[in-house]
C-alpha cells in the first residue's frame, strides 16, 4: 500500500473534504447548542431505525437479537454528551505564578477541525458511531468509512447518515480498501481507526506524511488468569460468555486463559456445562449462537485445529459460515495459535503453577487490549493491576468493562494508542489550548534589558527557588 502520490484536487474525495473544511471554518460547529441539536438529531436517526440496524447485524454476523442491541448501545453514550458537553467545553483555570503577575491563564478546548473515522466490521454500526459522537461533541466535521466486509451494515450506514447530517457537515463513505488508500492520501486533522495492528501501521505510516494525530483502536491477545479461590462456578460462565458473544469476534474477547493446574480440569468441565447451556448440544441450530463474518475468515480459524488437542467444538461449515464454539488443550507457548490474535469462537487452555509465572508468561508478549483476572484475594488482584500492562484491566469478568463510560476504553503498545467513551472521547478529537492574559495596569521592569546585577540575582530566584 502506497501513500506517496497526493490526490488530485478535482476527486471526490478532495473536494468532499475541501467542503467539510469551509463548513468548519465557518465556525458554525464550535457553539455548544448546534453541537447538542446534532447528537439529539443522531439519536432520534437512530432510533427510528433501529429495526432495520437489528436485521443488517444478523445478515453480516448472523447475530441473536440480544447481541444485536449492542450495536445501538451508543446511545447511552449520546445521552451522556448531551448531558455534559457543556461542562466538558468549558475552559478550565489554571494558577499562574507570582512572577507573572497580573495575569489569568486557563486552558480551553476547541475541535481540531475535520476528522477521519474508519470503522471494523466486528461491530460495524457501534464502533464507528461511538467515535462520532466524540467528534460531534468536540465540535468536529467527520468523514465516515465503514468496513466493507459488514456491506448490510454499511448499507443501513449510507441511508442513515444523510438522514441526520448535511455531507458538507457529516459524511459517510462507502467503498473497499481502494476507497480507504484514497481517503488516507487526503489531509485530516485527526484519524481515527479501529481494525487490526497490520493495518493500523498502515494508517499511521499514511498519517505521517501530513504529522496527523492518530488514535488507533487495535486488539491483540487478551489473557485471562483463573485462581483457585475464584467462584469457579461464576467465572466460567462470565469467560464463556466474553469469548462466544459474536461468535468471538470481540477485540476484548478473551484470546486464552491461564488456568492453576489444581483446578484445570474441573474448569475445563465448568466451561462446558455453561458452553451447554448457553448453546445446548448442537450449537449450529441455536438462535443465539452468531457466524463468522467470511468464508476466508472460517478458513483462517480451521487452521488452528492442527494444534494441541480439541477438547469442545471444532467443526465448522464454509457455506453457512459457522464455527463451534471451541476448547482446546496441550497448547504451546510456541505454537502459532499463541502468535496472533484468534478472533473468533477458539479458547486455547494453559495450565500454570504459581500466579507469578502466569504474569511472567504474559509480560513476555505484547501488552495486549484486555487483561483479565478471576480471585478472590485482593492483594492478589492489586498484584496482577500493578505488575502488567493492558489497556484495560476487568477483575472477575469479561468483556463488561467496556460498557462504563466513565472509563476511558483504549489500548497501549501493539494494541493501540489514544482513547475514547464519554469525556475521553471529548478529549480524543479536542485540543486543549493553553491561554495566558497579561493586565496593562502594571509592567515590571525586571525582565527587560539592559540586564543588571540585581536583575540576575532576580531571575536567580525566580528559577531556583
């Protein structure tokens, strides 16, 4: 993928972007009251389509109703910046120093202009417009691209879009990954991404050219560590559910679970019976059970059914794309199922001796999206939060943190960089300014030449004390 030849000035593209820039110029999107009436406008959108947003994730993904709903979820976060976006865009004050008295200084956010959202297709209607709303709260144009690989999603995405926004404002893009190269060679003020590592060194090699900010939203291989003195019961309910909703296509899906060896097989039976329940004897007829979103994606996935030993599952069926939910034991630290992230319905089961093995094992790795820890014990809870490092860390859970708002949701190393939800979103597509306002009811003489003796010994003081 290149990104050295410029865009002409008379594509599309360019002269959509060109368009969206005047209209931010404007200054029409900096008033807190158009920026409120637009997230009110995207609800209302998305609520009266809501059915149709329903039958798109179950044509892409073939998604149960209930998991479906979290394609909507955005709106609590909608809800959220209309109740708090005024409180967010205020400038705040900061104290100044005696010396440069008299003076007020405060830092104040403005939107940084026009922006890129390049959405997944794992959950193609959520992960695009969670973004957004940030955007629109900070007071930002966008450009929208979702995932060619949901095409029902993107579909209810064009007709949706134009419904609450005018394009100079708002726009969505549809295309494969030509349109996404095109839409990289164009100079934003802020990109923002979610997909896999491979590609996010791609969008960030193509924002370098212009030294655009970026946030990627990436994933990678989201442990989870099971202690002895967890309710074992719980915990293999709350880890079967985290890794089968969307038939494993989550980024914060547990990637494989570090078991104690006194427990390991009672667990592996645990995960079982709720596996069962969840899905009866023959998942493939379940109606809550979701498909793998391509045939070359299910392809991907058998592969890793030459490895170790396949405990649960392992069939699958190309032509209706399902793929079982699957246990698999006498894994390898080196194999290459432990090398990339799975995302899909496949959980690899190590076992460990002492828990400081189990968080050496993952501190050997690239610090993954999730990190996720089953006990009781609080001291070993405390362990495991202060000697790793992950996005985000869920204690005796799976998946659920990302539903609090109020917690930043963001990766660090290989799995990402930046972070949105609530507020962080604000600050993601926000740039706080910093403003210092000097008085002219005095002017001190002691920083100006001809410098003395005594105007040294000043500022001596003032950059020593």
């Amino acid at each position: 993928m290149s990104f050295a030849t410029p865009p002409s000035d008379s594509s599309p593209l360019s002269q959509l972007v060109r368009q969206q820039r005047a209209f931010f110029n404007s200054q029409g999107t900096k008033a807190i009251s158009f920026r409120i009436q637009q997230l009110k406008q995207l609800k209302r959108v998305i609520i009266e389509h809501q059915d149709a947003i329903l039958e798109a994730a179950k044509a892409d993904l073939g998604r149960p109703a209930f998991e479906a709903y979290f394609e909507i979820a955005t709106i609590t976060e909608i809800n959220g910046a209309i109740r708090q976006v005024k409180q967010w865009a205020k400038p705040q004050r900061v104290k100044s120093s005696i010396d440069q008295f008299p003076s007020t200084a405060w830092i104040q956010p403005e939107p940084l202009g026009v922006v890129l959202i390049i959405g997944p297709w794992n959950y193609p209607f959520q992960l695009i417009m969670s973004p957004l709303v940030g955007a629109i709260a900070a007071g930002n144009c966008a450009i929208l691209k979702p995932s060619e690989y949901a095409p029902h999603t993107s579909s209810v995405l064009a007709r949706l879009i134009p419904l609450a926004f005018d394009p100079s404002y708002i726009a969505l893009v549809e295309g494969d990954v030509t349109v996404s190269q095109a839409l990289l060679q164009e100079k934003f003020d802020h990109i923002f991404f979610t997909g896999s590592p491979k590609v996010g060194r791609l969008v960030m090699e193509a924002a370098a050219q212009y030294l655009t900010p970026v946030t990627l939203e990436l994933g990678g291989k989201s442990p989870c560590i099971v202690e002895p003195d967890s309710h074992l019961g719980y915990a293999a309910k709350r880890i079967a559910w985290g890794k089968l909703i969307n038939a494993g296509q989550s980024c914060i899906a547990p990637d494989y679970l570090l078991v104690h060896h006194h427990i390991k097989s009672q667990f592996i039976e645990l995960l079982k019976e709720s596996i069962h329940t969840f899905y009866g004897s023959t998942p493939h007829t379940s109606p809550d059970y979701g498909r793998i979103v391509s045939q070359s994606h299910l392809h991907r996935l058998s592969q890793y059914l030459g490895q170790g030993r396949v405990i649960v599952g392992g069939e699958f069926d190309p032509d209706t794309r399902y793929f079982a939910p699957t246990l698999m034991d006498e894994i390898g630290w080196d194999d290459p199922i432990m090398e990339e992230e799975i995302f899909g319905p496949i959980l690899p089961i190590l076992g460990y001796d002492e828990l400081k093995t189990a968080i050496a094992q993952i501190n050997l790795r690239p610090k993954p999206l999730a990190l996720y820890f089953f006990s009781s014990d609080r001291q070993k809870q405390s362990l495991v939060v202060s000697s790793t490092s992950s996005g985000g860390v869920c204690i005796n859970d799976t998946v659920i943190h990302i539903a609090v708002n109020q917690l930043p949701f963001g990766g660090v190393g290989e799995s990402g960089m930046g972070a949105y939800h609530g507020k962080a979103s604000f600050d993601c597509f926000s740039h706080f300014k910093s403003v210092l306002k000097r008085s002219f009811w005095l002017d001190l003489n002691w920083r100006y030449a001809p410098y003395t003796t005594q105007k040294v010994q000043q500022i001596k003081q003032i950059v020593t004390r």
